[in-house]
C-alpha cells in the first residue's frame, strides 16, 4: 500500500538520510575503509529510488513547497529581498526533470538537463517561487 507523502515530507525524509549517512561514514570511517564508505554515498540516490515502489515518486519539483518550508529545508536567498529561493545543491540529484526555475542570471530554465551543478556556499544558481499556501 502507497503512502502519500508531500513533497515537503520527501524533502525531509531525503535530508535526514544524507545526513544520517554522512554521519555513519564520519564515525565508522576507520572499521569501513575509504571504498565502502565512498559505495554508500554514492549509492544514496539508489536506495533512495527504491522507496518510491513504498511512497510514490522521489523526482523532486521544488516549486511545490511552499515559503516557509523551503526555509526549514535550507533553501537560501541571493538577495535579502527576493521572493524566489535559491536550491540546495544537496536536494540536485533528486529534482525533477522538469519544473521551472530561474537562473541567477535571470534566464527561464525548465528542465534539470539544462542546470548545472555550480555553487556557491550550498546553492545552486537557480531559483524557484515558492508554492501559495
């Protein structure tokens, strides 16, 4: 049976793994060995996929959430005043395909293809409005 999970929830539910991985290979970096701990983040996404069969797809469409939960997952600004939020770099590997977003040059993108991977402190270069509550 499918549970139904926000995208907020998916959200969360992939950071807390990062970060619950992540913590595993700091402190078990010694018994592990560098090649097993390497497999482990690498293999995220992976396991990550594989609870969609459980809860739906994991494809992330950022503009789903909504202002205040992309300040509780970390989301930042490029200007105090902007109203569009900047995309954690944590969250690339799990976007959508397709959804649209801006890059901080003001161009329209609307497919992941498109984006890169630069950053700056944590963000990507792109930048999505937030959902209506």
């Amino acid at each position: 049976m499918e549970k139904n999970l926000t995208t907020y929830e998916k959200c969360e539910t992939i950071r807390n793994h990062l970060l619950r991985k992540m913590g595993e290979v700091l402190c078990y970096k010694e018994s592990w060995g560098i090649k097993f701990s390497m497999e482990e983040i690498y293999n995220l996404p992976n396991i990550i996929k594989e609870w969609e069969e459980e809860y739906g797809s994991f494809a992330i469409n950022p503009c789903d959430l909504t202002d205040e939960e992309m300040q509780k997952l970390g989301f930042g600004k490029f200007t105090k005043d902007d109203k569009t939020w900047l995309i954690p770099i944590w969250l690339y590997p799990f976007l959508a395909d397709e959804f649209e977003s801006k890059c901080i040059d003001d161009k329209q993108i609307f497919k992941k293809k498109d984006m890169n991977t630069d950053h700056r402190f944590g963000y990507l270069a792109y930048s999505v409005m937030p959902k209506e509550k």
